[in-house]
C-alpha cells in the first residue's frame, strides 16, 4: 500500500492503470507455479487471487474508495494469515542470532561430503589432478544428495580454472560445462 501512495505521487492515471494491468499480469502468471507443500500452494492461490481483485477494484474504483479499503482490510487479513503461516512453517529467524563464524560454520561444505571416495579424490589430486577430476566427477554423479553434487562439480571447474595451463586446453571450456551442469538441474543449492 506504502509503495502504491508513492506510484500515485508520481504517475497520472492512465500511467496508474497501465502499472496495475502489469501487475496483474505478473500476479496471472504466478498462478502456474505448484508447491510440494500443499497448504503452501493453497495460501499462495489466495493471496493472489486477494492481490488481483485488489488491484482490479483500485483500477475501477480507485485507491480512495470506500470498496478499495473494504477490500483492503480483507486483504489484510488473508495476507497476515499467509504470512503467519510462512513464518512459522518456514523459520525465517534461524540465522538472525548466528554470527559470521557460526553461520560459515553450519555451512562449511565439509558438512555436505559424505562420499568415502572424498578421501581417495584428495590423496589422488596431490599425485595426478586429471585422474583426480575424473574419479571426483564420477563421484558427483553418483551422489544422490544436490548439495553434494554441487559442491563437487564446482570443486572440479575450479580446479579447470585454478590449473587451466596444465589440465587441458580448453581448460575453461570444460569449467563453464561443469558449471553448466550445475545451473541446468534449475535447483537450489546453497553454494
């Protein structure tokens, strides 16, 4: 609401209107996405359909209306209601009280490794780094675990990176495909 009194100051109507119908749209085009959690997914489609109607009334009737503020209040409501179970499904205050050590801490990367091979990838790296890359890459591709999978695919692009005089030619190449591999699973690691 905070943001809209603001685009009111400096927009025209039409120019209001037009922002609404776009963020409309955006709002249309989030409905495509689903939720493993599906009291998630069921609050999200609420809180949605709330901001749309919303942004419909404040264009037909504006935001001065007494509609728009009827409307307001219950999406208010809706909204808190989102939000209430967002913060207490999904912790959001766990890492506020860590700090910087504790947090580098609870993420080191040795915390993912669970592979008995880790050991043999680092006794071999000292001795023959390419035979080392390619045991590691076998590892990665066979860890069931994304964290993990990730951790060592960008331990061997570094490595392409770090040693691309000595590795191979196209050195780089072969990193940004290891890198590559990691974007294109299109999920979410920490690292």
């Amino acid at each position: 609401k905070e943001m809209i009194n603001v685009l009111l100051n400096d927009n025209t109507e039409e120019e209001m209107n037009n922002l609404l119908n776009e963020y409309i749209k955006d709002c249309e085009a989030l409905k495509k996405y689903q939720f493993s959690d599906k009291a998630l997914g069921v609050y999200i489609a609420q809180y949605i359909k709330l901001t749309v109607q919303s942004y419909k009334v404040a264009k037909d009737k504006g935001f001065k209306s007494a509609d728009f503020s009827k409307d307001y209040e219950i999406y208010k409501s809706k909204k808190g209601k989102y939000m209430d179970y967002l913060y207490t499904t999904y912790s959001t205050d766990h890492f506020i009280k860590l700090n910087e050590k504790q947090y580098y801490q609870i993420n080191d990367k040795n915390n993912y490794i669970k592979s008995p091979d880790f050991s043999n990838y680092k006794n071999l790296k000292l001795k023959d780094l390419k035979a080392a890359l390619k045991l590691l890459d076998s590892i990665a591709n066979h860890t069931p675990n994304f964290q993990e999978f990730v951790i060592y695919k960008i331990e061997i692009a570094d490595q392409y990176v770090i040693h691309s005089d000595t590795l191979a030619d196209n050195s780089n190449e072969i990193a940004i495909g290891k890198y590559k591999e990691i974007l294109d699973q299109n999920r979410y690691c920490i690292y």
